[in-house]
C-alpha cells in the first residue's frame, strides 16, 4: 500500500493516458490530479482542438478507441469523408462524435470561458470525476523544426505522418504562459509527481517547461516513466526523433535527457522489465518494472508500482 | 413541347425543391436557373447555415434525404447527439453528412468566398449542373413576429416547431441587399420565371422583395404553383400561418395574396387538380393540374405543364 495521498502526473498523449487510468482507479479525485500538454493543440476548421486533453478524456472516461489506438470508441467517419467529397479538408481525421467534443469546446471559448472551464465541463459530462487541468489557460504551440521546415506539431504528426527530419522544436506562446493557478495551488501540498510515458520533446517539455512549475515542484518527488522500451517507442515517434537528434532510442538516453535539461527534477525513473540489462547505467535512483500496458490490469499494476516508487523515494 | 428555354425558378424549402427536380429533368443547365431564398440563413454553432439552399442542392444532387423529408440521404448523428451530451445546444438535427456541408461552405466564407461562390462549388462538387443562385450575396434574416416574440426563422420553424401564433414577418437586411447580379444578368433576356411551391410569406417573400427583382422580371411572363392543396400545406406552416393571419388556408387566398402583395407579378397561377372547383374565383390565369408531387414521375408532369402554361400566357 502507498502512503502518497496527492499525486499530480503529467501526461501528454495515448501513452500516458494509459498510466493515467490506472492511476485514477488507484487514486480518488482529490488524491490525483492531471497536467495536461497543450503544445499539441491547434485550430482546425475554425475549431479548438486539443488532442491530449482528449486522449486522456476519453481514456479516463472508457471511450477510448481500442481498435484505432485513438479518438473515440464507437466513431464514424461521416463528416470528415464527406468534407473530403466537397473539396473541404480531410487530412485530420475527425470523426463525427469527435467533432462534438471540438465543438462544444470552441463554442465555449467563444463565450469565453477558458480553457480549463470548457475541459471541466466536458470532462464532467463525461462522468470523469478526476480534475484535467490543461498546463496553462494561454496557448503553447509546439513547433516542429523539420527537414520540411517549421511545422505546427499536428501538421508534422498527422498530416506528414512524423516524416520529416526533426532537428529541434520551438513552444510558441511559452514564455507568456502562466502556469495554470489550480496546478500552482495543488503542487503546494503534492505528494509526488509522476510523469506518464510519453514523449519528452513534444508532450512532456512543454508541461515542464511552463514559467513556476519547476520551482513549484522543486520539493516534491517526482519519477519519470520511460516512453522508450527495448530501443524502440511503444507508440509515437519519440524513438525516430531521438535517432534524428543523435540520440541513442534508449530509455537510458530519455533519463539522461531529462536529467541534463532539467537538473534535480527527477528523484527516480522507471523502464521496462525488458531494459533491466542497463539499469546500473541511469545517472539516478530506477526501477525495472513491466512498463508496456496492454490491459487494464497492466496500467493498474504499473501505477501501483509507480506509487511504491514514489514512497521509497520519500523515504 | 415547351418554347420557352430560358426560365427562372424560384424555391424555398423542400415543396419547392420537388418542382425544381422536375423542371432540371426538362432543362439543361442553359436553360434553367434557379433563384433561392436565404432569409432562413442562420449562423449555429458557428456555422453559416442555408437551409433552402440546402433542401435544393441536396434534391437536385438526388441525395435528399426521402424518409425524413428534409436533409441529406444517408444521414447519420453522432455528432449531434454527442454534443448533447456534451450539454451543447441540439435543438437544431444537424446530421454528421450535413454537418460537413455547412462546414465546407462557412470555411469557404470565413476565406472571403461570397455565399454564391460557395454554393457554386458545393453544387459542382455535388454533381449538379443547373445554377443555383442565392437570391442575394447580403444577409436577409427572416424575423417572424409571433406570440413569443420576435424569432429567427429557424427558431420558430426547428426549435419552437411552428408553435407560436404568428402575426407577422420582418426580413432584417432586405432594403440592403443587392440583387445578386447573376440573377439580375440572367432575366435580361428570360422568358419565363416559375414560383415553385414554396411558403409565400417567408420562402418566396424574400427572394420577390429584394430590391430589382420586379423590375427586372416586370416584362417576363411569371406563374406561380401553390404550395396549399384542398386546404392544407402539402409540407410546412404555410396554412397554419394563413390561418393565424386570419386568411383562408386555401389555394385562392395565395393567389389573391400575391396579386394583393405584388400586383403584376404573376400571369398565371397553378392550382392542384382538387381545387378545381374554385377555378372560376382566381382573379388572374389558372390551371388546375396534379401538383401534389410524390414520385420523380409526378415531378416531371408538373413541370411540364409549367411549362407549357408559360407558352400559353407568353401566346
């Protein structure tokens, strides 16, 4: 049993949703909470997608698509092929329950609630009763710097399908953003944070890298969860970026990331069972532990694990 | 065999759809121009929204959707009904098909696309040769003054479902909005114009009041087909409303209507086969003929006799 009662854990797309399910059947609605990326999020048919917040919605709220590996469960495709049909644009592929989330988002923005409001709400009604707090009401916007140039984050990922060469990314927005107040106000009392396995450059940077969230956590354990198994990612192009970057795809690569670019945010790390060869070699305190979540059973098991970790950590 | 080959149409919604599917099996795109009402045009969810342009493209494409008698064939609604469950507004049905319509024709407006241009493009992209032009490129908004206030058309006709008594109608934006220059173009040298079946007071009231329709249709022979048969509308309020504006819901009281409203206008009238016996009242032209319009079939004789009707009245 872990003693850690408030956990804030980043997460940015499907991969860490994953471990987000199983920390919310572990931990209650006061006991977790989630920061969410909004790097990724951008306006598409005039309206305000954010494709993180929705990975975790629909995870948390059991209406992810299991077959696609994203969107929502029990989508049809309506709209977005007959928007094809009439010279509209079709290249992200909204599905027509999917559009609804979209819409009732952007209207709300439109009569100007922010952005955590619009989320709460939809999360709400969703019947989630964990609070998802996007990092920061203003906006980030993770920019690619590709062989084909700058690309808005969604254009390189879904529209180029990550083909293009990457060699560093740029958050628009950043250094204006605040850190969302009810981040700021739960990392006062915060246990531990935890962050999910997804990718360093593009989901999890632009959540740390957010103006008080380091100083904010500096007291707080925080453990990272590799997005990297057995030199390859389990979803994503984290492990094609890394190759791009001169990096080794290596979880050992990933702590060695996070440790140059944010000194003394890590107390642990957690890689796979599979990468247990290597352990000697992270510059801090890891565990080996199944990390590919397949079943729910999977996502629970390694949340208690994380959960443990952060109790050892603490002491 | 019909002479005239130049003819105008003028719809509303769906009833006049029927005739204008009939006439465009008789006349090539040459031939045949199509006028429609925008004053049931409404901005929802964002989206420009043009229902009687809508009810033709999709009549005149075949996708109509025959079971539900308004909007696309096929149609589906996960959208709509996502959204509300999402707590967004769903008064208005708008299917996951449709949806991509709107969306198509309000990112093409937000572009700086005229709303003629854009429905040329939806129209093409839709398989449709014939021309379908609004009545004009500026906002017409019909106001219907009703027991509960004033209200948008569509609220009163979706969301209120014709409920309200209704006392009157205002067309916001009338005395502004130019004549769309294709149709004032195209009747230079018509050699007919033919009112389809459609509400007097709001689908076909707006397109006859813009400013230069009359006079440029002054010369050219006009008939209009009336929407009520023994006593009832065929589809929609137009009856209900008749009788609320204390008038005989009857097919007599358009045609004095329109002679009354717009004295000149009309050459001739059309009245359904079961009318007949009032044919001796009508104070101008009038024929009795099947117009109750069920098959493509019945479509085709309608306009025919349209047609030649024209060439009777033109001598």
């Amino acid at each position: 049993m872990s003693r850690a009662r408030k956990i804030l854990a980043v997460t940015g797309g499907v991969g860490g949703a994953k471990l987000a399910v199983g920390l919310a059947q572990l931990l209650g609605p006061d006991e977790l909470m989630f920061a969410v990326n909004v790097g990724d999020d951008f306006t598409h048919l005039g309206l305000h997608i954010s494709p993180d917040i929705d990975s975790l919605t629909y995870a948390l709220a059991g209406q992810n698509n299991q077959e696609l590996g994203w969107g929502r469960a029990g989508e049809t495709w309506q709209f977005i092929e007959t928007l094809g049909s009439l010279g509209g644009d079709d290249w992200f592929r909204l599905g027509d329950k999917d559009m609804a989330l979209h819409m009732r988002r952007s209207l709300m923005l439109q009569d100007g609630a922010s952005l955590s409001a619009a989320t709460q709400e939809i999360t709400q009604r969703m019947g989630i009763a964990h609070r998802v707090i996007p990092i920061s009401d203003d906006p980030i916007r993770t920019v690619v710097q590709s062989a084909k140039g700058d690309l808005m984050f969604q254009h390189y990922f879904v529209r180029e399908r990550c083909a293009p060469s990457v060699h560093g990314f740029r958050f628009d927005g950043l250094s204006d953003a605040a850190l969302n107040p009810a981040l700021a106000a739960y990392l006062a009392d915060c246990d531990g944070v935890i962050i999910c396995p997804s990718n360093p450059f593009v989901s999890v940077a632009p959540v740390i890298e957010v103006a008080g969230l380091l100083q904010a956590s500096a007291h707080i354990p925080c453990i990272a969860v590799s997005p990297i198994v057995a030199g390859a990612a389990i979803k994503g192009p984290a492990a094609k970026m890394m190759q791009e970057l001169n990096m080794p795809a290596t979880a050992l690569a990933v702590a060695e990331h996070y440790e140059k670019s944010y000194p003394g945010l890590l107390s642990g790390f957690v890689i796979d069972a599979s990468d247990q060869a290597s352990i000697e070699q992270f510059p801090l305190p890891t565990i080996a532990t199944p990390a590919v979540m397949v079943s729910l059973e999977d996502r629970i098991a390694l949340a208690s694990r994380c959960m443990a970790f952060l109790d050892e950590l603490a002491g």
